[in-house]
C-alpha cells in the first residue's frame, strides 16, 4: 500500500536545502527548519514543500532530508497584493496537479500559501503564524499589511480544520471565523536554544528581541526603563535601530539593531529576562526560546505562549499598557542572580519536552491522521 502525499505550503527557509537561495536577513520561519529536520525520520508519509522564491527564474525540484521541495519563481508582493497573487496561486496550483496530494497544508495567512490551499479541492489544513486582522484592531500596520489583511478572513473560512500554537491565537482566529475545528499544535525552538547554557551578566540585564513595529509595544518599555527604579537595569533592545529613537534613550537603553541568530543565542544567554509587551502576538517564538534555555519572562496578557509561564514562578504576565506593572515584574525578576536563575528553572523541563521538534512532528502527524482518515 502506498504511503499518503502531504504537500505542505509554506515560506519554508529553502536556503536550508539550495546554498543558492540567499539566508533571510530578518526574522524567518525558524520553526519550519525545526519541523524539516525532524521529519527525516518519519515514513508514514510522503512530504513536499512547495515554496515561492522572488530569486527564482525557473522552478526547481530538489530532494533533502528524504522530502520533496518544489522550488517555484513568484511575482513581486506588492504585485501579487494587488492581482489576488494570481500568478503565485498559478504555479502553486500547477504543482499539486504533479504532486497529488492526499492533504494540503497551508501554512500561514500573512503571506499567498493559504489562499493557494483555498484553491485546492480536497482535503487541507491551515496552520495559523500571525493574525493580521487582531493586529490592526491594536495597533497601526503597514499598508501592505492592511491590505493583505483583506484576504485573511475569507482564506480562515475556506479551511475547516485549522491549527494554533496557543490558545490565545485560537481564541482569536475563532473571533475571525467562527466553527472552525482548532487543532493546539506547538511550534518547535531551534535545537541552539537546547544546547546553550546560560551564564547571567554580574549587573541586571533584561532583553528585548522583535522588529520596531507599533504592535511590539517598544514606546511602553522605554517609559519603564526611563523610571529612575529601573535606573540600574540595562534593557538591550534586539531588532530596533539606534536612529529609530531620534529624541535618543536612556543610559540605560541599548538599541542593538538587527543581530544574527548565533548573537541572539548569545544575548539570551547573557540575560536575566527577556522581556515582550507586545500588543498582539499569536505566540512570540522568542519567548519559547527564552523558556527552553531556562530564562524568566514578563510576556503580555495580549500574547501567545502565556501557557509556558506560570505567574510569579518562572516570569509574569502583564497589562501590555501598564507602565507600573512593567517596572514592578522587573524589579521581581532581577532581585538577584539567584532569583533570576531559580524563576528561569522553573517549569524549564516541561517547556522544553513541550517545544522540541519531536513533540511538533508527532503532533502534526497525529493531526494529518485525523484529517485522511476522516469520510
């Protein structure tokens, strides 16, 4: 008997399988790495990725990892934006005629994949990374993402199952398209973050990790940290630039600008906390990888991932808004070296069997069960 085809769409890192594709210079789905490497060694399934690469001039077909990756050229974004991505939902639909899938799976709603598994007739799946309609409803976007957003909610609605990393994103996404079947699926922290080991700084450092955009709540950190009880606490912002703070920062705030993955894993490991205040976020993954490498997180009440905290335990969930709030975990966390290390033990091993790659791919595979063997 053969084995059923899985044809996953999705934004896949392909720098992972072709050294030709450039290494993205921001954030990436690192989760999908993850998920790659722990499917080499599964055989219930045949697996494709079907990916869009803007570098591209023709398709391509390369097998690694004992997987299919269907390599296809895409139009610019802001031109697929405007034309309902027709050109992309082309060769994408091209490539499931070569593949016959028995399931599609879509992997998120900010990009074209879902709305080229709307396409597909028979049976999918939609996993859920972001959810742009909640982050227009608190927060300014970009134009583009405004208008992508229009998208988001009839491409939930084509899907009936549909999966989250956290029940905050599905509380959400239910919120968009009522009746869908939610399906809890943990996205996977990168192998590093099981390796690394911490070593705290002698003074108390708090990390912040994420792009400078409205939704991640910078302006709230930097009034907390310009509060003279915080005056001894050094907040490193990764992600945001110097000269995105023109009126400048405190002495006590350090704009690190975009850094590498290996100097990320470096900060967190030179940390007392990590620190997210976001206003939405279906499930900060930098939050996960601080809880796997044994660091305390103060995460907001408007976040994925709160269920890899356990209040006043191993961090705190806040009031996104709440200045005072903010100031009063921080001095919580960094009481002491110990203090920080014993709030960062805490649950640690729970977290880490909870986001290994293993726990993602036996989950996922246990989902992909249910749906084929469904009349």
């Amino acid at each position: 008997m053969s084995k059923p085809t899985v044809a996953i769409l999705a934004d896949f890192p392909v720098f992972e399988v072709d050294p030709m594709q450039p290494r993205p210079r921001g954030h990436y789905a690192i989760w999908l790495s993850a998920l790659f490497d722990s499917l080499k060694t599964q055989d219930e399934y045949n697996i494709h990725w079907v990916t869009l690469c803007k570098h591209l001039p023709d398709a391509r077909h390369i097998i690694a990892g004992g997987q299919h990756f269907h390599l296809l050229p895409r139009a610019r974004k802001k031109l697929g934006l405007y034309s309902l991505y027709v050109y992309d939902r082309f060769h994408v639909a091209q490539a499931l005629k070569q593949i016959h899938p028995d399931l599609v799976h879509a992997w998120g709603t900010e990009d074209c994949y879902a709305l080229c598994g709307k396409d597909f007739a028979g049976r999918k799946l939609l996993s859920i990374q972001g959810l742009l309609r909640t982050y227009m409803q608190r927060a300014r976007m970009s134009t583009f993402e405004r208008h992508h957003s229009l998208y988001e909610i009839p491409a939930i609605k084509a899907y009936r199952h549909i999966t989250t990393e956290s029940p905050w994103a599905a509380e959400q996404a239910l919120a968009l398209a009522p009746g869908r079947v939610v399906h809890h699926l943990e996205y996977a922290v990168e192998e590093r973050f099981f390796d690394m080991q911490r070593h705290p700084s002698e003074t108390p450092t708090v990390l912040f990790g994420g792009t400078n955009t409205p939704v991640k709540n910078i302006p709230t950190l930097v009034r907390a940290f310009s509060d003279p009880r915080l005056a001894h606490v050094t907040l490193r912002l990764a992600g945001p630039e110097p000269n995105d703070f023109p009126q400048g920062l405190p002495n006590n705030i350090t704009a690190l600008g975009r850094i590498s993955r290996d100097d990320m894993v470096r900060e967190m490991a030179s940390v007392w906390c990590l620190v997210h205040p976001s206003l939405a976020d279906t499930g900060p993954t930098v939050a996960k990888e601080a809880r796997v490498m044994g660091l305390p997180v103060i995460l907001s009440t408007a976040c994925g991932s709160k269920q890899h905290i356990v209040e006043g335990k191993s961090g705190y969930i806040i009031d996104p808004l709440d200045t005072e709030q903010l100031i009063r975990a921080v001095l919580s966390v960094t009481a002491s070296r110990e203090t920080s290390i014993g709030m960062g033990r805490f649950g640690q091993e729970q977290c880490r069997r909870a986001l290994c790659s293993e726990t993602m791919r036996e989950r996922l595979l246990e989902i992909y069960r249910e749906r084929l063997a469904e009349q």
